[in-house]
C-alpha cells in the first residue's frame, strides 16, 4: 500500500517517514500510576488516609508560598516583634509547667534568643524585650502550685 512505512506506520505530515502511533503521554501516565498503586508503591507515604490541608478553603495561585513560611518554621513578623511574641509564649508555657525543670528550660531558651538579639548589630528597631528572671518566674509558679 503506498505512504505505509515498513511497521506499518502512516507517513509523517513533516518528513513523510513513518511514525507510529501510540497512547497518548497522559494515558501513560495514567497507566504507571495504576500499576504502581496495584504494586502498593503509594501504601506509606506520609498523610495517607487524611484529608487534604486546604479542602475546604478557595483556590489561590500562590498557595505554596503562602504555606512555605510555616512549613521552614519561619516567622512573617519583623524579628522584634517574633521575639516579643515568643517571650509571651515562654512565659504562657511556664506558667502551665507541670515540673520545675521545664519550667525552668523554656524561659532560658528564649533568654538565650533574646541574648543573642541584643548582641546583634542593630539593623531594625531593638528588640524592647529583656531576659526574663527565671529565678522570679519559678517563685510565682512554686506560688500558684502548692
């Protein structure tokens, strides 16, 4: 038959050689996901069986750079104001203690953060927060905890 190639082709609207037809890449790809989720390559991976984060919220084109800052564990407040609100959340967490010694390493490790800040050189405003007392903070929860 003539414009057939010898695989039994039609000839190319370019080149007038033979190309074979095949699926199309979507169905292929289709297909590998099918196989592999039969194999069970899809069975661990990490939050199978919940549901999606953002299911129910409206669709916004830049999504993943919305979510990036909390997935680095990254603050979107300027560093003065991430300090102050980290202090507010030591001495909250302090308060809740229900031992002395994690009484005492929450506020040292923000003490530690603060420390470092103050020793920065000043490219914003300062931070406006001190290091807090430990000793002060364990005598008012030794106060609230009888």
């Amino acid at each position: 038959m003539p414009g057939t190639g010898p695989r039994g082709g039609r000839p190319s609207h370019r080149s007038g050689r033979v190309s074979l037809h095949r699926a199309p890449p979507a169905q292929g790809r289709r297909d590998q996901a099918r196989e592999a989720a039969e194999c069970g390559a899809f069975d661990d991976l990490p939050g199978a069986g919940k549901p999606l984060a953002n299911e129910g919220q409206p669709y916004h084109e830049m999504w993943w750079l919305r979510e990036k800052p909390a997935r680095e564990g990254l603050s979107s407040l300027p560093p003065p104001l991430a300090l102050r609100a980290e202090l507010r959340g030591a001495l909250d967490a302090a308060r809740l203690a229900p031992t002395e010694p994690l009484l005492r390493s929450r506020p040292a490790e923000t003490n530690a953060r603060i420390e470092a800040a103050l020793r920065r050189p000043i490219e914003v405003p300062p931070p406006g927060v001190a290091p807090v007392d430990v000793e002060a903070a364990v005598a008012e929860w030794r106060h609230s905890h009888p």
